[in-house]
C-alpha cells in the first residue's frame, strides 16, 4: 500500500478544489503530501485497497493541486492552525511545508466577491480560464473539479449561487465536476443541458463521512430486520467554519435533506424525529453527532438504540475526496460521461440510481473497480 | 401481511422447543397464537416480509409447539411473569390462554436431572420417544427442534452435553435441527458421523439478536471505509435466566466467542478489546449493551463511535426462532441436506460457509428465498 | 414510612390543580391513593423520609384532591391510558377508582375557554368561587393551589396569561399558590401588589425534575474542581402533551430560560451551547434528556461528559407536588408568607434569595424542616 | 489568579513524589512550571481559586520537586511522550525543560528493584536518608511526600508493600505524607504506633478524579430526592500505566473498593452491579467511563441515567496533586497533625471521619480555608 513516486512518464493529474483553503481541502493536500512521502499509512482511502488494484488509477503522486477561494489565508498557515486543534499530526505543517506553498501558488481567487461588478457569465469565463491556465502552466492531463466549500444556502429562485458558477466553469473548461456538497453544484436547471452536452462524468454529491454514514448502516439493518422505526432523532455540535456556515438555517436545512433522504430510502419512509446542527466554537473541527432510535420489536416491544459518533469532520472527508479525484480522473480517461451513479458510496444524495444501503454501494463500487480495470487508459 | 388461518388440508409442522418454558420459547409460543389471531403485526419476522412471498413456508397458523424441559413453571404461569416485566404485552396470556395450555400439554421433562440414573444413550432414546410420540400423536407432517434453553459451559473433555443428548436425539428422530445457542449441540465430535449419516438440514449456532447483531453492520462499515479499529470493547447488563447463566464464566466465554468472532471476520483481525456480561437482576429480561469503538482516521487522526442497545432479548430472538423453524421445516420438506449456510444472518457463529456482514447475509438469505420458490413441496 | 389512615379528628387539607386532568395531576391523584393504600412505598417523595418526621405535615390521607382543566376526558379513563403508556403499573387505576371519581367530581371547568365572553375579572371571580365552595363542600382547613398545566408561552405585553388569573383567583380565595411550571402565574406586575397584600406564603416556579436536576449538581462539581465548562449543549426527546406543548417555540423558550438560569447561577456564567426540546409523539410521556459537556482540565487538555437521562416525567414531577403541597400547607398553617426560598430544592427558577447548587438547597431544605419542626400548628 | 514568583525570601517547600517519573508526576511537574511560567491558567487547582486566597498557601513558584522511582525513563523524555499523547500541550516540554531537569535530578532510586538484598529496614531507612538529603542540600523548610505510583495489588499476608515502606520514611524523616492511590501506604497495622507518635498531618487515599468524582455527585442527588437505586454498572476503559497495572485483578480489586464505597456511603447500602476496569493500551493515558444507573421512581416506574466521561487521567489527578501538596504543607507548618478529614473532597476512601456527598466535602474543605487563615505560619 506504500505510494510509490511519480515515474517520469505518468501523466499528472490536476486535483482543483472548490474552497481550497478550508480545513477539509487543507487536509486533502497536505494528507496527499503525507502518504506521499510515507509518512503515514492511507487510512480512511478506499482506492488504497486491494479491490483498486490494477484499476488503473492516477497515483497520489501525480496529483497536482490548485482551487478557487474566496479568503487569502495561506495553506501553510491554515495547516499550522489545523495542528493546533489535533486535525493534523503536530509537525506535519513543516515536514511538508514545500507541497503547501506549491498548492498555495496554485489558488486563484473565488468569487462573487462582496462589491463584485462582474456578471455571472464573466464570473464563469474567469473560472474556467483559471482551469485552462492550470492545465497550461502544469502540464496536465486532466483536471478534476471537486467542490469541497462550505454549505451554502438553498437557493430562492432562479439565480445561479456560487457553486453552479464553479460548475459551469468546470463545464466549460472540459473538466469532470465532483460536488462533495449539498450544494446546487451542477443540480442548476440553468445548467443542464450544457451538462448534457458536454458528455462529462459527474459525481456528487454531499459527503457521507459521519451520522449519516451511521444511518446507512443501521437503517438497512433495521429494515432486513423487519423491525418497526417509530422514531430517529439526531443532534450534531461541530464548531469549525461548517459549524458556523450551518448555523444559517437555510444551510442546515440542505445538509438536513440529505440527512434524512438516507432513512427514507433506506426504512421506506421517513420517520418522526428531527436533527439538530448546532454551531458550537469550542469544538472546532471536531464533531459529535447523537442519534436516538426508538423501534417496536416482536409484539410492540419498545427499544432504543443510541449512538454517539466523535470524529473530525476534515480528516473524515480528505480521503473521500482524494479517492473520488482519482476515480472521477480514470472515468473520464476511460471515456465515460454523465451522472456516476457508482459512486453513491461516498455521499448522501447520490447521482444517478444506486442503493442505499452502504453494503450494497460498496458492492456497486466494487463491480465500477472491475469494469475500470478493463477500461483503456493512457497510461496502460 | 396478516396471517391466515391454517386450511383444513395444510399439513400440521411440529416446533420443538429446547428450553420450553423459557422466556425466549414463551415468547415465541405467545407471539405466534398472538399473530395467528391478528392481535399483533408481525414485527421482526422476516419471513413475514415480501421476500418469502410464495416460497412455501408453513404458515403461523399451522405450527404446533411442544418441547422439552427441566423445570415445571406452566406456561401460562410463564408468560404472566413475562407480560408482569414487560416483555409480552399486558393481557396478552389471558387472551391466548388456551394456546399456552395446549403448548404445555406437549412439554416432557428434559434432562439429565439432578440424580437422573439414566445413561447417555438412555436419555437420546427417551428423547427421541418424545419426538416421535408427538409426531404421532398430532399428526405431524415433520417436527423441527429448536435449542433456546440457557448457555451451558463450555464442555469439559468428551462427554455430551446435555445440548448434544437433544441433538443426538433429533437425529435418532429424523428431525432437522437448529442451535439458536452457543452450546454444543451438533458440534460435538462424536455426533459427526451420525449427522453426516442422517441427511437432514440443520442451522445454527448462537442467534445474532442485539450487541452483534449491530457489530455485524459496524464492523463490514468500517472495513469498507477502510478505518483503522484501534480498540472494540463492550459491556451487556441483563438479567432474567440468561444474565444468571451467564454470570458463570465458563457460559461466558462460549457467549463471547461468538460475538468476537463477528469483529474478527468482519475487521480482518480481531481488535484489542474485552466483552463484559454481568448480571444485572433488576434489569429482568431487558438488556443494554453498550460498545465503545476507538478509530482511526485518516493521518492517524484519533475518532471515537459509542453504541447503547437497550432491548428485550426475548423479544428479539422470538420473531428470528419463528423464522427458522418456517425456513428449516421448508428446507427438510425440500430435501435439503446439511449445514444451511445460507441461514448466517440469523447467527454469530454460522454453519457452512458464509460471509459474516449482515447486508451479504441478507442477500443471501434473498437467494435462498428464491431458491425455495423453485423448489418442490407437498403443498404445492 | 407506611402512611396512616387520617385520625377522624384530622383537618382536611385541599389540593387544587390547574391542570388537573392532565398527565403530572393524574399521577399525583393516583399516586397518593396507591401510597396511602399502602400499594407502592412513597419512592421519590423527599416529606415522607426521616427528614421531615415531627413536622406537622398534613399527611397524605388528609389531602383532599380538586381542580381547573379545560379538558373533559375523566381521571379513571386519563389514568387507564397513563397505564397503557407504562406511566402508572398496570391494575392501579381499577384499584383505586374510587379515589379519581371522588376526585374528578372536585374538577371544574378552566378557562378561558374558545369563544369564552368573561373578561379577566370575570374569570378570576368564578375561578376563586370554585375554590371557596371546594373548602366549604369539603370541610377543608385550608387549600393550595398547584399549577401543574402544560407550559404556555412567555406572554407578549400586558395581558393576564391564564396562569396568572389562576393566580389570581388563589389570591383572592386565600390559598398558598405554587407554581410547578415555566409558566407566568405569580410573577405578572399587575399581580406584585395583591400578593404582597394578601400575606400567603407561595413557591416555584418550574419543577425540577430531569436534565436540569442532574445540571444543579453537575455544574456545582465543575465549579468546585475549577473545572471550565467550554461548552454545554442538550437536546430533549418527549412526547405526550407537554412535548407537544413545547413543540411551540415560544413555549420552548420559557422552559429553556429556567435550565439556562441552573447553569449560570452554579458556573457563574452560561456556557456556550443550546438546548433543544423535540415533540416525538412516539415517546409518550417517556423523556430522553442527552447532555454533552465539553470541558477544559489542567493545562487545558480537552475532556467531555455526555449523560443520557432516561425518564418518566410525569413519575418524576408527581412526588414533588406531593412534598410542594404538604409543605407550603404547612408553611400556610404555620404562618409564614411571601416567597418560600427554602423550597429552591425543588425548582429550576425558585422564589426568593437561595443557592442553585442542589447540595445547598437540600441544606436549605433541611433547615426549613427544622423550622417547621419548631413552629405551631393546629393540630399539635 | 496568577502566580507571583517566589519571593527571595519565601521559604521553599518540597514535593516528594513516589513514581516520580510517571505521568501523574510528570504532569504535576511540567504542570508547576508552565504555571510559573504564566502559561497556562491554573484550571483544577481548587487552591488558585478565591476560597484560598489570605490563607498561607505555599505559592507555586515556591515548590522544589523531587522523587523516588524504579524506572530510568528522564523526565524531559517521558514529558516529550506525554505531549504526543496528548496529555501534555505540544511545545511545551522543551519550554520549561530546564524545570524538568532540575527535578529529574532529584529523582533517586526507589525499591525493592528485583534482586535487591536490602531488608525491609533498610529501605526505609535509605528512602528517609533521600528524604533528609533533599532537605538539606536544597535548603527546604519541609517536605511533603505524596504517593502517585501505580496502584500496588492489596497486601496479601503481613509483609509490609512497598507504598508502606515510603511512608514509613516519611515518618522517620518527619516529613507529613499523602497517599493518591488506593495502595496501603501508612494504612498497615505494622505503622500505626509509629504514625501516631509522629504527630504529623496525613492525608487520602486514592484520588477522586473521574467515574467516582460523579459518582460522589450523582448518589447523593438520588439520595435526596428519595429515588430507589436498582442497580448501578460500570466499565472503564484506559491505557498506560494505569491501564496495565490495573490489569492485575489484584489491584483492580483494590481500585474498586474506594469506588462501591463512595456509592454505598452515599446511598445508604451499596446497589447491585460491578464495575470493570479494562486495560486497552490504544487509550494511552485517557480514561473512558461509563456508568449505567438503573433507578425507580414513584410507584416503582422504572428510569435509567447513563453517564460517560472521558478524561485524561494524569491532568486530573495533576492539579489535585498540587492542591494536597500545598495544603499539607500549609497545615504542618500551623502544627496540625493526624488525619486530615476535611480533605475528603479529594479523595475516594478519605481518612478520619467525614461527609461522602462532594458537595459536603467541599464545604468541610472552605472550612477547613477559613481554619488555616487563623493559623500562624512562618511567613505571616
């Protein structure tokens, strides 16, 4: 599982991340440096496993990184806070600090930003030639658009919020779109028939990492157990920069959607209950989820199960995201084009028609392994 | 999903209860007159779901129960006690009062007994007696044996247990055979050749109702997420017989066996950790298991999840015994033969071969139902 | 501790509670009969251990049960239902019927009722005239009113909310008043004067009874270690009507306000964090209070306590109103007016100048059976 | 609340600590320095809180560190190993390694290492010559030795343990003692002439830092609202040092006394239910401790609390350890001598006689605050 280094000859892979500078973001560049490196094991990445070998996938070493951000605080500056508060091992900020200020000349800035006068249309164009720029300058292959920024508002009517700006640029510019978000992302009206046309793989979106990876297990577990859910209730504290973004009740109540989409499809129907995000400063990247379950068994028998998830939300996320830039990459290498439903695995609303339930994901991720594996490619 | 009533014509299945006046067979003799007369749903039997739809099992209704045991507690008396600590609903044994007495009606006592004189070969014999006087007497098309009595210790050198007289017995009797328990039963090396020699299908062992039930979903999740477990521990409080019985270490540890067992095969290794049972008297027949599991995630980064089942186990293991007796009386009447492997969900410790995630499981037991479509019967 | 039949010499002392027919009234009805029968011992009532001998409290068969509702469904039926739900055992309503029929027939009408034409004065008059022909009817030495209703919300402006003409009427009828609710009663400024005038004792407001009992002696432990509370965070599950009650935000708000208070007044300072109360009508009258506690100790290394509170309010409310209206009975008898601070013990918003931490208030309540101890009263 | 230096002229108190180089120690240690130092706030130091201000306290900067241990480990190093374990804050050995050092130097062997030929006699007296060295070369007004050493199993027979010897060097050498742990330390037949006929002031044992902290909160509060306590479980879980030595059933054994004990001093009787302590080396030196408490309540409804804290163990115990040290200090210079029983607030098994209730404790100790504020001292 060791990461081997880039030979000469294999082709380099752009990684572009939508909120480059956040902690999750962060957190895939700096891990992706790390295992590079050796030192530290891939915990947490699929694509790592045997079931990815001989797939064909883009090694951690030919990733390059760059993003869109809206804030200047510089990545290695942002991964010395990331330390501080226990989401990185303390003197990995240093041991890497050379891959940090690569990615971190890399960053353009993001917008709208507040007193913007640029339109949307010139906003997307900017985008894509700050892709295109990439690509030049890096030498590239490809580019892989992951969107990896706080939760933004649902949108109210029919303007284009940030995301779908990024989208469309990611469109124009001929680059696969991953939306780790429950952001609009590529979900705009406004951009489906460019989507369409531009015959691209897509992944997204809203990443799967805590309760509601939980709920993806236990709700089928329910469910083939054929016992009665009367109620699942939930409660999230997190701090950090998605702690606060949550705290707009129109954020939460995306993340929510996604939330509870996972137990309607996994018990049939949605039960009673309601979850809660709370901002709470103290606990920084660190997040507690509570979850409630009240269920009949045999003859009405009333039971409960609790769970108390405590994980960080960033280091949960960084390996999703690198396995998704990776498989997203060899997708759009191999030729193929629209919604990758294979990929629900990894999010709460996945794309295209897949199961549910966790297990049954891992068994589609598994059958997308072996088709890969038969796949051409540049490199094989 | 509402059960019918048994058609004048539909031949009569026998359900033999090792362990008759226990709670789990209480439980299960109760809730089956309970859902025989439309009083409840069938929660947490799965053979009640659509997947069994025309897979020709015995309907409820066509279940005739008797047993063996060592103590004289009636079963009427039994499930006053258990409606009394909330295990069947209130008012439920007056309203199926003449199902108990006819279940109790068929109860033999059980052995050997304290100063029973009896040999090994002499108590197989009288129980097998037992089974076919019941056969014969109520005109069974075939009698399915069931252990649900306590966990005995692990044996001590060659002798039978008493769980392996009763199996022993089934054989001598041509009855197939499942051990909802971890004792012996079968698994006793000077039973192999008589089970090989008999051609009946038989399951078990250890039914999987609450702690490893919830392992065996956790477990396969973080495999799959490729989440490095650093520790899994646990504690069980209960009460009633079980948690009585199983306050002797050497019951203990063959429980304990089994639960382990789930995590090793489900994680790779099994993890550090230990697995607490204690008996808890004020708790009765509910138990709670509360299970911390320390991860890691990615860059080492150091997550925790905790899990609290508060639950009946009668209550849980009664709508999976119904099961298996429909399943197992379905397999004999199809001239099925040995370990039914495909039966794995329902157990810690399966026979035959198997994968021991839950989801694998049920999608096993989705095969077998389709399976016993395509199979003969005499009803059909 | 087995309570006495009333001496026939022994003054009779009434209780009038708003709210009368509802889940907490119900159980204090039941419960005082199914005590002074001699059927469950007098678990969680604090007047009925040694503390409190020789106090001259009037004892429980002495109490004489009366009440406002604007609901029409009978006590025997409300507690059949109350046993349903496992709040009451099962078979206490049928053996002591003819206490609640006896004690439904001292139920009036509450109000203001839907298209009610009686302004403020008008029903504070009928309101007190209820009370004055209970003492008369009755031969009752004295009566408390307890206000143990669902909580309403906080008012807007100057209009008498309905506990407060309830209050008002106890006022004008002479009665002690207690008010075991988040609700306003006592506390409206159009009312300061006439309770300053009217020389009664009275307490509350806002029974203690879950997740705010266990915050008055958590809090006071962090204080006395010098422990800094970072953050504390609580989310509440029930059903029943008050978890429907509460369901309405503004109702919410004044629950919270009280568990807020607890942890301010015993920290020194509210700690970040929110408190959530969800209607799950699944749950009935059962509560599940989780709080989560993050916590700073020596050089400020991070720790967290997590407590899940499992209970029945009502169960837990009931003996409280029991302790509350023998001793402000008492203290009515004795003499004493204005604010009982002594009784903080009980309350989550008390009366008066008290300590909040719960320790204290035991101390405090102590010396206050001391006083009583010392003080004359009728019947001694 | 921030430490002065030490005054030219304060005179110097030293901190004997057997298992110098443990965590505990280690922490206690670096823990004075950094405060010193103004890096830190004094959380946990119940001493740096307003109740001590005026009452002759030995400052912080005044403290002069030594100890006996069997291990080699330096302290800078095993500091180093604390801070990547969490415990201690990352940088913050190598900022006060000078302070490290110079206590690592007054570390000298302790015994019997294994081969060792001295009798008991011998020991003691080479302990009590460490003891006196240390006082003269760093020209110390007094010594207070305080045991933070792993817990010793319990004594089997009449040979005096280790812990007894350390402190019948504390004895010989007139230097006050305090025992942290639940080991026997001056608790053995063989020492309590001697110990009387010293005239010195002692205190313990076993620190009160966690699961039996809330315990010491949580039994009274059910003790005075009357509620029946039905059983009350618990497990926990830790590594380390800690973890390992109380592998040993012995020392569990040991261990678990101090914690039924606080519960059946608070309750009245002590409830059903164990408690384990599981040695799980992946926790390193934090603690999980779950605490299930099954209860009744009025007419025996049936509830249930369930506690779980998770703390680091040595930055508990740290503070406290500073706290003992100084009062013990404090009260041999005014003269007092015997057991200190107004600091059971510290302790879970406390010497002399005392309240069990935390809160109680913590008012014995103010008591005790205002007693030393009237005592003379050398410096005022």
């Amino acid at each position: 599982m060791s990461p081997m280094p880039a030979s000469l000859s294999e082709p380099r892979v752009g990684v572009w991340l939508i909120g480059a500078r956040g902690s999750v973001a962060t957190t895939v560049i700096a891990g992706c440096a790390a295992l590079t490196a050796g030192l530290h094991p891939p915990t947490g990445m699929v694509t790592e496993t045997s079931l990815f070998a001989e797939c064909g996938l883009p090694t951690l070493s030919s990733l390059v990184f760059g993003g869109h951000d809206t804030v200047d605080c510089p990545l290695p500056k942002r991964a010395e806070a990331l330390a501080a508060g226990g989401v990185l091992p303390p003197g990995l900020p240093s041991a890497i600090a050379a891959e940090l200020e690569a990615a971190d000349a890399e960053i353009r800035p993001g917008g709208p930003a507040p007193g913007d006068t640029r339109d949307d249309s010139e906003l997307v164009d900017a985008f894509a030639a700050d892709l295109r720029d990439f690509v030049r300058r890096r030498g590239l292959t490809r580019v892989v658009v992951l969107n990896v920024a706080s939760t933004e508002p649902a949108p109210v009517g029919s303007a284009l919020p940030p995301s779908s700006l990024y989208a469309a640029a990611a469109l124009a510019a001929g680059c696969p779109y991953v939306n780790f978000t429950p952001s609009t992302g590529l979900h705009h009206p406004a951009l489906a028939s460019a989507a369409r046309a531009a015959r691209l793989p897509y992944a997204g979106r809203d990443g799967k990492t805590g309760q509601t990876l939980l709920r993806s297990v236990l709700g089928p577990m329910f469910a083939q157990r054929a016992l009665a859910i009367r109620a699942w209730s939930g409660t999230n504290l997190l701090g950090g920069g998605d702690g606060a973004s949550l705290a707009d009740p129109a954020a939460a109540a995306a993340k929510n959607a996604g939330k509870e989409r996972v137990l309607a499809d996994t018990l049939g129907a949605a039960p009673q209950g309601e979850v809660h995000i709370d901002d709470v400063p103290a606990l920084g990247d660190w997040k507690t989820a509570w979850d409630h379950i009240a269920f009949d068994g045999f003859l009405g028998t009333r039971m409960i199960l609790q769970t108390t998830w405590q994980g960080c939300d960033s280091a949960l996320a960084a390996p999703l995201v690198l396995d998704l830039a990776r498989l997203v990459s060899r997708a759009h290498e191999a030729g193929l084009s629209g919604p990758l439903s294979e990929l629900g695995f990894y999010f709460k609303d996945p794309v295209g028609d897949g199961p549910a339930a966790l297990g049954e994901q891992y068994a589609a991720l598994a059958g997308f392994a072996l088709r890969l594996r038969a796949l051409p490619g540049e490199t094989r």
